[in-house]
C-alpha cells in the first residue's frame, strides 16, 4: 500500500520533476529519468532526497503524497520494536 494519497495527473507535453519514491506509475510514453536535485549544497542541507524523478511528455502519471520512506520514519517512533531497537548496540552506534 502506497504512503499518503495516490494522485492522478494527466501531463500535456510538460515536465515534472518529483521526488523518487513519490512515483507509483506512468504510461509507457512518458520519458521517465532520475536527476540529480541540485547542488551539493541542497543536497545536504534541503532536507529532501538526493535525487528527483523528472517525467515528461503527454500522459497519465500517478504519484503519491507521501514516500514510503517517509512514512516509514513517521511510523517507527510507534513501531512494537522501537525500544529493542533503541537499546541494542547497532541501534546505540547508528545514532552516534
């Protein structure tokens, strides 16, 4: 099951540049790339991915509003395993 609401949106010769795990689908003529996001600087510092998915042409694409990695984060803190995760050595090294 995707993260957040999958959204349909019908492209008219146009580009959309999109986070990567926003994608969920596209019509097999719709030119689909990954790209970098920008600049080092952004990439470290704007709190998004690395790397943006840039679809283009005419056509249906359907993204969702929410990555799953992203609501995988929002959903550890409540996770049954959230403590034997905090407390186990690897859990205390990755924090550090």
């Amino acid at each position: 099951m995707p993260g957040g609401t999958v959204i349909e949106r019908t492209l008219n010769n146009e580009t959309l540049r999109v986070d990567t795990g926003c994608v969920v689908a596209f019509e097999s003529h719709i030119d689909f790339d990954v790209e970098a996001s920008g600049g080092l600087k952004s990439m470290i510092f704007g709190g998004e991915g690395i790397f943006l998915a840039t679809l283009r042409g005419t056509g249906k694409v359907w993204l969702q509003s929410m990555p799953i990695r992203k609501l995988v984060q929002a959903l550890a803190p409540y996770g049954a395993n959230s403590r034997k995760e905090a407390s186990s050595l690897l859990g205390t090294l990755l924090k550090s």
